[in-house]
C-alpha cells in the first residue's frame, strides 16, 4: 500500500453476520474494520498480536462512524478498502470502504480513529494514549496524504 493506494482486504459475508433479513447487521461491520487493520499492520511487517503481546501497545478506537449506502447480503464476497486519512502524534486517522467487484460505487464508508495505548500495567503511561513508535511511524506516515 502506497499514498492514494488502499489496502485491499476480502471478505466474505457469513451466515452469523446476517440479521433475520439477510442483510448485514450494521455493527458487524465495525469488527470488520478492526479485522482489516490488524491484517494490515501484519501486511506491514508488524503483526497486530506482536504489537499487542510483546510490544504491548494497542490501538483502540476512540471514533467510530459509518455511513450506509446499499445493503450488503449473506453470501456476498466483498472487499475492504482501507487508507490511512492522516497520522497523529498518538493517534491513526483511518477510512473503509465495503465494495463489491465490478460496482461504481462503495456499498459503504467508515472511519476510525485509534489511538496508541500502552498495554504494559508495570508502566506509568499504563491505559494512557503515547506516541506513534518511531519504526511504525516510519512505515505508516508516509501512506497518509
């Protein structure tokens, strides 16, 4: 993923993300954001499990919206497009797009906005935000416009 290049992450909608209607239930996209970060910092070189377990910093959202443009339904393949919208001293600014192959339009956008958090309880900064590590914001900053 290059600037102005998305991060492309496929999934496929399952029975369990349906409601009665068939159609997506609209906070299991949100888990679906989340499962395209984590893929992506892995796609970076940083797996999200190293940097929650052995690094112990997180990135919780602290901002989360969504705008709905067309249902999405049991048994679709969909693609995530997600790019980073602007990085912060401690924070990522993040956009989602849900597309479905050969369509002119996104079925829907989402931002987030997460926070790096440090997970060690013997630090004093423990549950606090801190600053984007400077080997990820190496990485990730350039992405932004």
């Amino acid at each position: 993923m290059s600037q102005g290049h998305p991060y492309e992450f496929p999934f496929h909608v399952g029975f369990g993300h349906c409601d009665p209607a068939g159609i997506v239930y609209f906070p299991r996209f949100f888990d679906v954001f989340h499962q395209a970060m984590e893929s992506w910092f892995g796609s970076l070189g940083f797996p999200y499990a190293e940097l929650i377990v052995e690094r112990k910093i997180g990135f919780p959202a602290v901002h989360s919206e969504a705008d709905f443009r067309a249902p999405c339904a049991f048994g679709e393949r969909l693609t995530v497009r997600m790019t980073v919208a602007k990085v912060g001293r401690s924070s990522l600014h993040l956009v989602y797009e849900i597309w479905a192959d050969e369509e002119a339009a996104p079925r829907l956008r989402g931002t987030t906005i997460c926070v790096v958090m440090d997970l060690d309880p013997l630090r004093d900064s423990y549950r606090s935000s801190v600053p984007l590590p400077d080997d990820l914001r190496a990485v990730i900053a350039p992405l932004a416009p």
